[in-house]
C-alpha cells in the first residue's frame, strides 16, 4: 500500500518460520556494519535502487508470523516490493528436504537443518553493493576488510531517509567509487590492487544492475558461457570465482555458488564432513553430490556450530600506507 510519494508499506507472510537473524545475517559485513541493523523481531537494511535511496523495516513478531514491511525514501516502493526475497520468496527448500535428496546428506548436516528449519537465503536483487563488500574482502583479514567497508560508508556514503535509528547511512554508489583518490583509498586501508578492481566495478555498474533480477544458472557447464551473469562478472578484471560466489550468495540467495579461493573454508568443509583439512579441489569433490545444493549445505556447516582447528600464527594484517 502507497503512503506518499517516499513511504509504502507492505506484508508477507513465509507460510513457514522464519529467523531475522540467521537468515539476514549473511548480509551485516561485521557488527559495526552501518547499513544493516538486527535483532530478534526486527530489521533494518538502507540501500540504493534503481528507484532512488530507501530505508526498509521489518517486523516479525514470531518465527510463524507474518512480516510486516515499513520503507522510506525515493525507492520504497521498489523495497516493499522486493522484500519477500529477503525472507526466502524466492528460495525453494523443498526439494532440499525431499526424503530422496535428504537421504544423501551427511548426519551433521541433517541434524542441523532439523533445528534450523527457520533460516533461508536471501536475495536483495541488488549486486553493486555486495560486490563492493566482497572486493574489500579480498586477501585480507576480516578486521581489515570490515574496517575499509565501514570508512566507505561514513566518508563516501549518505544519510538513509526516514526515521531510521542513529547511525545507519547507504554504501557508497558507483559515481562516489569512481572519484576516489590515492589518499582515499589508502585512508579506509584499501591496495591499489583492490581499488583497481573497484573502479572497474564501478565502470560496469549500470549493466551489471540489469541482471539483478534475473535468474542465475546454478551447477550447470553452461553458467559461465558469454551471455550469462556468471560470465558478465568474470569478464571485470580483478574478479574471481570467489568473489562472484560471494556477491550471488547474497544478490541472488545463490542455492549452490560455494566460495572457491576462501582462506578458511575448504579446510572447515573438510575437516567437519571428514576429519581432516582439504583444499579446494576436495572441498568440491566433497560437496560435488549435493548440486544444486552446495550452499546450503555449507550455510548449514556453517550454522553446526563446528568450529575450524587452528594451527599457527594469525593471518596479519597489511600495511597499505607508503613509506
């Protein structure tokens, strides 16, 4: 329903439970992320449309209950309408959970769906954003990168429109990444490697927005073929399968996209479906019979609560400041 020209509002109900937290979370890019806040029965997201800026709320008072959307700003039409995507409209467990497939999976990983029934797999239908985040991610820490993306925000971003709470502003678009200096960059901790590959994004934004709400081709050959959205991403120099795998998982709630070239998980994949630590090849082969559903079942490795042994020295972070 329209309110005025900046507000709408809109309901949606999952027809199953549904956790703010678990199910939104792989969008907050650290605690401190200024675009996103959660909690039990209620978030906020503030992000660019095509439309123009919004601030989206949702209510959720129970895991059964409906959702109740409240958005702000030249796009909140558009984020009312798109805002069932968030809450798994578009994401499909069914054949997931088909005894024929279920009977495939490991014991952990059917196990830990039976007592998180309530998380699904977002899709923002949205992709600048979630490939600004991922390049930032590239090769450094988690600190490092959760430092850079939240300097963007509050020395290149905007206020979000609305009554939102104190502190949420919008990333960045592609105009403010394309007049970033040397100084700027170094400022929010970024190489020059990084800050190539996010000119270049920004150079190719408006077409790569044309895919947003297409559908993506999942554990098919034919996925990374000219034409194809997969394909569009990889042509961008500076961008990997990695960080396609990270940006679709979040654009798209990419069902199957396992991200290849992570510092971390083929050894958790491995070591928690195994025993011992794999790399990437193995991590493949070991999720190889689950296509289309690889990501799931990482999402769901993820949320065991199986933590990854640790061996030696921590990752340090770079100093990208010249001397």
């Amino acid at each position: 329903m329209q309110l005025d020209q900046n507000a709408a509002t809109g309901n949606f109900d999952p027809q199953r439970p549904v956790s703010l937290g678990k199910s939104l979370g792989i969008l907050r890019r650290g605690l401190g992320d200024p675009t996103i806040r959660l909690s039990g029965s209620e978030a906020w997201l503030v992000f660019a449309t095509p439309d123009g800026d919004a601030s989206l709320r949702i209510l959720k008072s129970a895991l059964n209950s409906p959702a109740t959307f409240q958005a702000w700003g030249p796009g909140a039409r558009w984020a009312v309408e798109f805002a069932p995507d968030l809450l798994g409209a578009s994401d499909d467990w069914s054949a997931f959970d088909a005894p024929e497939f279920n009977g495939l999976l490991p014991q952990i990983v059917r196990h830990t769906r039976s007592l998180h029934r309530d998380v699904v797999l977002p899709r923002t239908n949205r992709i600048f954003e979630h490939l600004l985040g991922a390049v930032l991610e590239q090769r450094v820490t988690g600190i490092e990168a959760n430092f850079a993306w939240r300097w963007l925000i509050r020395h290149k971003g905007r206020p979000a429109p609305g009554p939102v709470p104190e502190g949420l502003r919008i990333a960045p678009g592609a105009e403010q990444i394309a007049t970033m200096n040397r100084w700027d960059w170094q400022a929010a901790r970024v190489d020059q490697q990084r800050a190539s590959a996010l000119r270049q994004v920004a150079a190719a934004a408006g077409s790569l927005q044309w895919w947003a709400g297409r559908p993506i081709e999942e554990a098919k050959p034919s996925a990374r073929k000219p034409g194809t959205l997969e394909a569009a991403l990889l042509s961008l120099p500076g961008i990997g399968p990695w960080t396609v795998a990270e940006t679709l998982q979040r654009s798209h709630g990419s069902a199957d996209l396992v991200s290849v070239g992570d510092f971390h998980l083929a050894a958790f994949v491995g070591q928690v479906l195994t025993g011992r630590r794999v790399d990437d090849a193995g991590m493949l082969e070991l999720l190889a019979p689950f296509a289309p559903h690889r990501q799931r079942v990482v999402r769901l490795l993820q949320l065991s609560g199986e933590r990854k042994q640790s061996f030696g020295p921590r990752y340090a972070p770079l100093d990208h400041r010249e001397r």
